[in-house]
C-alpha cells in the first residue's frame, strides 16, 4: 500500500485550485500519463518537466531594447488607440514610454476594457515579450506578462517552457505546477551521500524545484545536475524493482526437466540443415534452466529468420520426454497456424501429438482437442489466446513458449505459466526484436536472455534501396517484370485512408490506385481497423498467392512467413524508426527468390532520417540496426510501450544514460544482497522511491506468479 505522506501527490490534478473539467481534459492530452493513467494526477504535472527556457533578465530601457530579444521594460501607459470602428483587422495600440524612447504595445482581437483594466492610463507597468521594429516605433505585440509594479515577484525572470496542447497556454501550465510543486511531501533520502556529493547532485526536492523554477538557464537541460539526479532515482527504482521481481522469481521452487535426449535427437536428423552455433547454445542454456530447482524465465531473442522456432521445438521435446506437455501462443491465428504447418512435419517423423486452438475452432472439434489435451494424450497444442481460456485444461503442462511475447502483457503470460499447476511451467518467450543490451536491462531485467546473432546458411542478403517518393513510376515499372515472373509485393503506408490532413500515403488510396494498375484482384488491403478475422481472412489469401500485392499498414511487422514474397515496399520510410524497418523488411528474403526493401522517402531528408536510410542500405544486421536506432532515438522509444509492468520513462532519456543504468544496476544488486527486505533506513527510503516512480504495481505483479 502507498505511504500515507505520498497522497497529496496522486490526488487528481483537478484538486488544484483553477483546474475544472475543460482544463484536466486539456492536461490528459498534454501529459505524460502511465499506461491505464486516464486523468491527470498532481505527479503527472510535476513529471512535465521543462522542454527550454525563456530568458526574460534583461531589462534595458526602451532605448537600448535590441529588436528581435525578449526583454522586460518598466514603462508609463500613456493613452489607448482603439482600431478603428468597423475595421476589425487593424490591432489595438496602446503607446507607452519611459524616460529614454517610446514602446507600443499591440494587440490583435482585442478586448478593450480587459486593456483599460490591465493598463490604465498614467500608470506603470512591467511588460516582458519581444520586441521588433516597425518603421521607426519600437513595439511589443501581445506581451507574455502585464503586471503592476506591486506585483513585480509574479513575473518569472526565467520561464520553463513545456509542451502544450491546442488550448492550453504555458502560463495556465506553469500555474498548475507551481501548486504541485507546494504538495511535495517531506520524503527520506534515497541515494547515497558520498554518490551525490561525487556529482554535485541536488536532494530530490530541490531538483524538481530547480528544474520547474530554474535559477539559471543551464538547470533545464537533459545534462544539468537537477535532471540528472531525477534521471537516476528512476532508473534506480527501475532497477530495484526489477531486481526484487528476479529474486522472488528465482525463489519459486519449480520442477526439474531434464530429457533423455532421444527426442531431440530424432528431430535433428529428420532437420533438413544443422543447427546454427548460436542455436546450440541456446538450447543449452534452456536445458540448464529446465533442469535446474527453479522455474525457467527466460527470453530468446533472435533476428528475423534466425530459427527460434527450432529452437522452441527441441525445448518443448525435452518437457515431452519427460511424460509431460508443451504449449506454444501465438498472438494472431494465422501466426499459430504458420507454426503449426513449421511443427506439425517434423512433429509426425517423432512421434509426437500436435493440435491447434485458436478461435475458429468450437464445438465438437474444439472439445475433442480439449478432451485430448486434459487425458494427456496430446505433447504440443499451439494456439492464441483461445490457450487462455478456463476450460483449456493441461493434463501436464510443464514448458509455455510464447512468440512474439512483445504483443502480450505480464498478466497473459503469468495466466499461461498458471496452467502449470502448483509447480508453475517453465516459461520461453521469443521475439524478433534485437534489443540492445541496456533495453534489456531495463525493459527485460526479470529475464533471462538467450540470443541468436546468426541466420542459417544459404540464406540471399536482401537488397535495400532508398528512393525518393518521386520515383514511384519507374518502382512500379520495375514491380510489372517481377509479378509476370510469379513475385509477391508488400506495400506498406503509415496511415489506413487519407484524412485531408496529413501528407502521409494512406493504404486505401494506395490499394486503389495500384488496383487501377494492376486489377483489383491482384491487391489486398491489411489494416489495424479490421477485425481480426477479416486480417486473417485477407493474410491468408496472400499466403496461399491468390493475392500478388498486399498494401498494409504495420500491421504486418508481426506477422505470417510467405516464402513467396520477395519485395517490400515502405512509403514514406523516413517516418519510420529503423528497428520498425528492419522488421518489416524481415517480412521478406524467407525464400529462394532474390529479395528486395525499397524505401520511398520525400525528396529531402534530416540528419537523423537520413542515417536511418543508409543504414538499413548498409546492413541486415538486426543487432547492429537496434544499437543504433537506440542512439538516434533513446530507450523509451524503440520498443514502445512496456508490457512488464514498468511505466515509461519520464526522466531518464538523458545524456549518460548508458553510464547512469549501469550504475543503478549495480546499486540496486548490492542493496538487494545486503538488504532483500528493504528493512533497513535506505531501504525504507528506496520504499518511499519506488512508490513515487510506481513500480509497486510491478512489484506486486510479479510477486504474484
């Protein structure tokens, strides 16, 4: 349960004085809010941290106010000039001055007895805005603060500037975190004394004041002391949840799997290539893990078409050696049936019963796979999340494997891993994602990690181009020889149909238009605002070649191996992060056809998209593309939202990072070995740390298991 002195702080931000239902609804749009967070809380302002400074110090006179800078003038109002009756477009000019020149302020749309409140004549007034020359006359339109010379401390001389919202204005922003600021309770410290005074790291409190009431232009900056500081409490309570979710796991008595290997044996002979290096190491240590007095966790990751379902299969024949039974999930149905024509072959050679559950079976022939699966009868049901169900009953269930694990969240898995009985199954999750070694210390930390880095020989390198989208009729040229010759095309667009508002190609005009060219019955269209047997219904028919074009969104980044396909398409690959292209290329190169990736972009390209493109030129290395797609972007954006439990980064996508996370994983091992209660003064205090950065919630999920 959250400490009692950490209530003030997730209290709804509509508790604040100012905030009413318009406001909290802008806010919902403007935040950071946690997965499931839907209304804005008091801590999710204070976690809108600064995106630049706005330096309002200097305070010339009107004479020396250099045009173009933002300064702050005291000056007399001296008379209004109304825009003229009837002429609605003229702006409102208020002129002013001081003791050296002459300052008009203007004003568009203006409410004028709002300006006489605001400004009477003869008085002063502090003005802050930029100021620009028109003709002769200095002037400042619509300055950002009027205020009396009483009221001159209202004036922030250093302003934070944040993202907004249509709607929402930076001063009604900065109002709402001043008050947030004001219910942050008296909290312990977490971190070591001696580590704070090595980097001149401010206290907690004063870091969160300094970075939303800055004393210097520096203190907003992603590499300043106060960031920095928040950068590693986060990280810290990241790694100490996790490292507590790991120990607790690795106290789960589990059941000892350990084959006669006579299985696995048949299968590599009746295996028409050999086993890659890397695909024996990792059964070996899948072995190792089964074997051992605990449940196995673990992760298996490998680049597209590098053979984790092999790998899979010689794991499940260990559990089924040993008189039990396997189950592997997929998450969409024609991705469980791929699996299950992969596994069904080989499985028959051996001796081993195979069946599929997803949705389209039921009735009679659903209850007869579930009659077998409870007798025992059955060594490996492959399915979807129809595995799931109450009624799907193991008579032994002692291996889960999950495909695509990213597309599950923490409570499928532990619901699959349930099915196990007291003793709990062993767990295998696979993706094709490479995720870079600091993505898995932070996204994957409860795991433990397996890799394939190679592809099984033989396999033709894909040929990757980068074009610009004003080369479209030469590709489609080019496409008409390759379909005479039997080829299959993807074609991918970033959005479903064209709303008029962005340029961005949409799969709907785009399946038409090619329809225009080629038939409509050569194209499909794949998108995520179809059912899901709609999407099953059109995949499949690609597969079987009844369809030579699918035009789809990134739908089909996880998605069903066809052999035949041998060309992609991306529109506007600019848009796009490169560990998302390398996925969607690896939908590609799976036959004996020559494949290829071509890359439409607009004509011009920024730094940053134009490394994305050369690289996937240069490589098909999934490993190499994730290590850098993870310095052109950061953590918390290759991989997307978490499924762990974990809430996303607010803090820690920093300079240093790497240097950061490896700290904190250190710190929080030693804390853990010294102190797995948490019972001791820090430990308490690191309590205090992992309720602010909710990952309770993860804490207590994994628990659970």
């Amino acid at each position: 349960m959250r400490p009692g002195h950490l209530t003030p702080l997730f209290t709804p931000a509509q508790s604040l004085t100012g905030i009413g239902p318009r406001l909290v609804t802008l806010l919902a749009k403007a935040l950071p809010l946690p997965p499931n967070v839907t209304e804005p809380r008091v801590i999710d302002l204070l976690w809108h941290l600064p995106t630049g400074i706005v330096d309002r110090r200097a305070e010339p006179s009107v004479a020396h106010a250099a045009p173009g800078s933002i300064v702050t003038l005291k000056v007399r109002v001296l008379r209004h000039r109304p825009s003229p009756r009837g002429n609605k477009k003229a702006p409102y000019k208020i002129a002013c001055e001081d003791d050296t020149g002459r300052l008009d302020l203007v004003f568009f749309h203006a409410d004028h007895r709002f300006l006489q409140r605001q400004l009477p004549e003869g008085e002063e007034r502090f003005v802050s805005g930029r100021v620009e020359l028109y003709g002769q006359i200095l002037q400042m339109t619509h300055p950002d603060y009027i205020v009396s010379p009483d009221d001159r401390g209202e004036l922030p001389l250093l302003e934070p500037v944040y993202g907004l919202t249509a709607g929402l204005s930076g001063k009604v922003l900065y109002k709402a975190i001043r008050q947030a600021l004001e219910k942050i309770p008296e909290m312990p410290e977490w971190q070591q004394p001696r580590w704070l005074a090595e980097r001149n790291w401010p206290p907690f409190h004063n870091a969160i004041e300094r970075l939303h009431r800055p004393r210097d232009t520096a203190d907003t900056s992603t590499g300043s002391d106060p960031w920095q500081r928040l950068a590693y409490d986060e990280l810290l309570a990241g790694q100490v949840a996790l490292a507590m979710v790991r120990a607790t796991l690795k106290a789960q008595a589990g059941r000892k799997i350990d084959g006669d290997g006579r299985i696995r044996a048949q299968i590599r002979q009746a295996l028409p290539f050999a086993l890659t290096n890397s695909q024996v190491g990792a059964l070996e240590e899948i072995d190792n893990d089964m074997a051992g007095p605990h449940r196995m966790l673990r992760l298996l990751q490998g680049d597209v078409g590098s053979g984790k379902t092999v790998v899979a299969l010689m794991a499940m024949a260990n559990a089924i050696e040993t008189g039990a039974q396997a189950a592997l999930m997929a998450p969409t149905e024609v991705l469980a049936r791929q699996h299950m024509e992969t596994i069904e072959p080989l499985a028959k050679q051996v001796g081993l019963r195979v069946a599929l559950l997803t949705g389209r079976e039921k009735g009679k022939a659903r209850k007869a796979v579930l009659d077998l699966l409870a007798s025992g009868y059955l060594d490996i049901l492959i399915g979807t999340h129809a595995l799931f169900q109450p009624d799907v009953i193991f008579s032994d269930l002692a291996l889960a494997v999950i495909d695509e694990q990213h597309r599950f969240g923490v409570h499928q898995r532990l619901a699959l891993q349930a099915k196990g009985g007291s003793g709990g199954a062993n767990m295998l999750v696979m993706t094709a994602t490479p995720i870079p070694r600091t993505l898995l210390m932070t996204h994957y930390g409860d795991l433990d990690v397996s890799r394939l880095p190679e592809k099984p020989p033989g396999r033709k390198p894909i040929v990757t181009k980068a074009l610009p989208v004003d080369a479209m009729e030469r590709l489609i040229d080019r496409l008409r020889s390759q379909l005479k010759d039997g080829a299959q095309v993807y074609w991918v667009c970033p959005l479903i149909e064209n709303t008029g508002l962005s340029e961005l190609a949409a799969a709907e005009d785009r399946a038409a238009h090619l329809a225009q060219i080629f038939g409509k019955d050569t194209i499909g269209l794949l998108h995520g605002g179809m059912s899901g047997t709609a999407k099953d219904a059109v995949m499949e028919q690609f597969y079987k070649n009844k369809l030579q074009i699918l035009v789809a969104t990134t739908v089909i980044e996880v998605g069903v191996n066809v052999p035949n396909a041998n060309i992609m398409v991306i529109e506007h690959a600019e848009r796009f992060g490169l560990a998302q292209l390398h996925q969607l290329r690896g939908r590609v190169g799976r036959g004996d056809r020559q494949s290829y990736c071509m890359l439409l972009h607009k004509p011009s390209l920024g730094d940053v998209a134009s490394q994305r493109l050369q690289m996937m030129e240069q490589t098909e290395d999934g490993f190499e593309i994730a290590e850098k797609d993870l310095s052109l972007r950061g953590g918390g954006e290759v991989l997307g939202a978490r499924q762990s439990g974990m809430p996303e980064y607010r803090v820690a996508n920093v300079p240093n990072f790497e240097d950061l996370l490896a700290a904190a994983c250190d710190d929080a091992s030693l804390l853990l070995a010294h102190d797995p209660q948490l019972e001791s003064d820090r430990g308490q205090a690191i309590r205090t740390l992992l309720y602010l950065f909710e990952c309770d919630e993860a804490v207590r999920l994994f628990r659970a298991a």
